[in-house]
C-alpha cells in the first residue's frame, strides 16, 4: 500500500500519539518512537504494519533534535532512574539517526537505561558495536523460531535469514550492551521453537543484569493481522505454560515490571478531558485512511472519521480517549 511519509519537526508536539514520539505509561519507563514502518510483514502483526498491510497509509520520521529535546523535559518531569526504551510501531532500527539518538538519550542526566526493541534484521556486528559504545544498555531481540521454515513463516518474508540474526545475537552479549530475547508465543506454531530459543539464550549468555528472556503472548488486535487457524492463549494458560517450561528448563521466564527496575511515578498531566470539545489544527495524513494528524495546546490528537478533512484546517473536536496521553478525537461540527 502506498505511504505518506511525514516527518515530525518542532512544529509537531510529540506527546499524544500512539504512532510516534514519547509515550508515558504512568512508570520510569517511557517509550520514544522515532519511526514507524517495518520491513517485515509478520502474519500475526498487533499493528498491521509492512508491506502487506492493508490498513496503514501514513508513515513517520521524527526530526532528532526535536524528540531529543522533548525527552529532556519529560525525564526532567520524571525525576532519577528513567529508562527510554526506544521502540514503535514497527523496526526502530529503521530510523536514520538511530546511533545518534542512543548517544544523545544516554546524556541525559535522569535517564539510567536506554534500551531499544528490534527484529534484528538490520543489525550488522559494526552496527553493534557502535550501539554499545553510544550508551545502549539492552537490546530486546524479537527472535520468534530458530527453525529456519518457521522462522520465514513468522516474519512474512523469504528473504528473512534467521541464521544470520542467530549469529548477531550471539555476538551481542560479548559487547556492553546486554540481549534479552523476546519471541511471540503462536500456540501450534513455535511451541518446540520457544524451548529451543530459552536453550540457546543459556548458550550464548544472553541477559545479566535483566533477564534474558521475556516471552510474549500472542494478541489479536481490532486493526491489527491475525495468523489463520492460531488460537489465542488466556492469560492464565499463558502463564500455566510459562511455569511448566520454567521448571523444565530451570530458567526465570515469567517476569515482572521490579525484573527491570520499573517504578509507578507521576503521569505526565492530562491536557484535555474526555467528551472536552477543543478547536484542533489539522497538520498531517493519520495513520490509517481515515484518520488525521491534528494539533491543539501543544498536544498531538489523532482526529478519527476525518478522511474529508483536508490538511491545514481547523475543525472543531471532541476528545474521546485520553488514557496515558494518547489523544483521540472525532470531529464535533
């Protein structure tokens, strides 16, 4: 499907997105999100991202010095002991200035972690290396199956080459910069690949001063894809299966927030109540077909049922989700 590529300059506030920018889950972690796009197509995407989406028609690149910046005076709000976990909707790595923001992230005096999600496909050991000695403290390895037919199966790709991202991770741990595995459990699908990944992070050392693994449950969202035939886990079963392959494998997999150091702190405050009718300035294509990008005090709102609307207008809109800062608005007339 054919994109809008919008690049996020300081004319475009960067909190109250999903898709890009800071997000402010009410803890010391906050997630910084230069990019959206990925280069797989995963079938079980929570975000219907890649090229084989169906739904997803704008793209963003966030101008560095203008999320620096922004960073800055969230982790000042924050206080000591932040941690930025770079990730987004899709591959971080894509992002053109992604050594630069590693380092400039690192200099912040609250910020005590920078850690960052990634498929690994773009990773190369120079890439590594110069990750590491620009401050990142850990890399979250979205590593699904080391089968190499499931492996492809998984990402949506044929060029997806799991031997050369088996390779990279076991190079990771021998730099500063600790991995911890995160692969999606798909009942049916990877049952025996996820046993094998929990040996291999023992292998290769992975984790140290956080865990090594962090195994995640498949979840099927309204906008996102979902893998035919797969059917979802509860939560219970989810960690019934966790404390079975704990046991067997002797290893720590079900995790929990303390795991990381992840503290409760203040919510960065509201800007607008819900049902609030604000006047908003339309600045961008939205993510999806229907959606617009719009701003009103200092705030970014997705404006939803707006695909009339043209960019540069102001309208009139009524707030209707505001939890975490994520705006969302329809337009009130």
């Amino acid at each position: 499907m054919k994109r809008v590529v919008v690049k996020i300059g300081s004319d475009i506030p960067l909190i109250g997105c999903i898709t890009f920018g800071i997000i402010d889950r009410g803890t010391n972690l906050l997630q910084i999100r230069p990019i959206s796009g990925c280069n797989l197509s995963c079938p079980y995407c929570s975000v219907d991202e890649g090229r084989k989406s169906r739904t997803r028609v704008g793209m963003y690149v966030v101008e560095l010095e203008h999320l620096v910046e922004t960073a800055k005076e969230v982790a000042r709000f924050k206080g000591e002991s932040v941690e930025m976990h770079i990730d987004g909707c899709g591959e971080p790595m894509l992002y053109p200035d992604i050594i630069e923001l590693v380092s400039l992230l690192s200099d912040i005096p609250e910020v005590k972690v920078v850690s960052m999600q990634t498929n690994g496909t773009l990773l190369t050991h120079s890439l590594v290396d110069e990750l590491s000695e620009s401050g990142l403290t850990r890399l979250n390895l979205s590593l699904n199956a080391l089968d190499e037919e499931v492996a492809k199966l998984l990402s949506g790709v044929e060029h997806y080459d799991v031997d050369r991202i088996v390779e990279i991770a076991s190079y990771i741990p021998s730099t500063n910069t600790e991995l911890l595995l995160a692969p999606v459990w798909l009942p049916n699908i990877n049952d025996s690949e996820i046993e094998r990944i929990i040996d291999f992070s023992a292998e290769i050392g992975a984790g140290g001063r956080f865990p090594s693994l962090g195994i995640q449950k498949y979840e099927a969202h309204r906008f996102g894809r979902k893998m035919w035939g797969v059917r979802i886990p509860t939560w219970k079963e989810f960690y019934s299966w966790l404390d079975v392959l704990e046991k067997r494998h002797k290893t720590k997999l079900i995790i929990r927030p303390s795991d990381f150091g992840i503290v409760k702190k203040p919510f960065i405050p509201l800007s607008f109540r819900r049902l609030e009718k604000v006047k908003v300035k339309v600045v961008a294509q939205g993510w999806m077909k229907n959606e617009k990008i719009a701003v009103a005090k200092d705030r970014v709102i997705t404006l939803v049922d707006a695909k009339k609307i043209p960019v540069g207008s102001e309208v009139m809109a009524r707030i209707i989700h505001t939890k975490h800062n994520i705006y969302i608005a329809k337009p009130a007339g």
